[in-house]
DNA sequence: TGCTTGACATAAT
DNA sequence: CATTATGCCAAGC
C-alpha cells in the first residue's frame, strides 16, 4: 500500500479520538504519536480535510505554542477556543491555554524525574 | 506534471 | 520573549 494513503489520515485520526476531554494535544505531538515524527504540518492538513459533522475532537489539537492555530477563514478559531472553553480548558489573556496543565498525557509516565519530554 | 502554499515545529537571531 | 529562516509532506492549481 501507498505510505502517501488515506490511511495516514485515518491514524492521525485515531490518535485524536484518543484525547480526553479537557485535554489538549499538540500537532506535533499526534503527529508523533500516528508515526509521523517531525510531520505536524500534515496534521493541521488532515485536520483541515475532516468533514463537518465529524465525532473527531479536532478542537483538541493546538500547536505548541498553546495558541489557537490561526486559520483561512476568520472567525474560525474562535469557535474552536469556545468548544475548549466548554471543556473546561482555561484561556489566559493572550489567549493561549496553561499547556503544563491541559496538555494531555497520554500512556502512563515513568514516575520520578521523567517530566521532560525529548528534543 | 511541476511549483506554491499550508489548522506546524524547532533552532537561530 | 518575538521574529526570521528552514525542513517536512501533501494538496491545490
């Protein structure tokens, strides 16, 4: 099968399905966890592709600044920061969210000193 | 069929 | 901390 199919998509799909609600996750962060290391950029793509009465949480997926990813259409991001807000994901005044405290954790950490993430 | 843009990320300045 | 530059892959034209 073609690397370049559908089913890229649909993984990165299932990994946003995945996140929790009141949770956040970044592009590249999916990215990372569909298989797609370093791909963010196709994340925001698939996100773009998904269809309107979708059961996927795309409102979840931010980049890593913790900011809204600003769209083609205004007006757009707004939407997606009130589904968020309804979650009860917090949005400070320069209107990004507290990622060290909704960024979503997925899989159990090694408990200790782990609270890093690689680089 | 080839160039440009994009719901990003990371390093450098 | 913001701004700029580069890399990645896919979709649009």
């Amino acid at each position: 099968m073609t690397p370049s199919s559908s089913r890229t998509y649909e993984r990165i799909y299932a990994v946003v399905r995945r996140i929790p609600a009141g949770r956040v996750a970044t592009y590249g962060q999916v990215a990372e966890l569909a298989g797609l290391p370093g791909h963010a950029r196709q994340v925001g793509y698939a996100m773009h592709a998904l269809p309107h009465g979708t059961t996927v949480p795309w409102h979840r997926v931010i980049n890593a600044k913790g900011e809204v990813s600003r769209r083609r259409r205004p007006g757009g991001e707004l939407s997606q920061r009130m589904l968020l807000e309804e979650e009860g994901v917090g949005f400070d005044l320069r209107g990004r969210v507290a990622l060290g405290r909704v960024r979503w954790r997925p899989r159990g950490r090694v408990r200790g000193v782990g609270a890093r993430r690689a680089s």
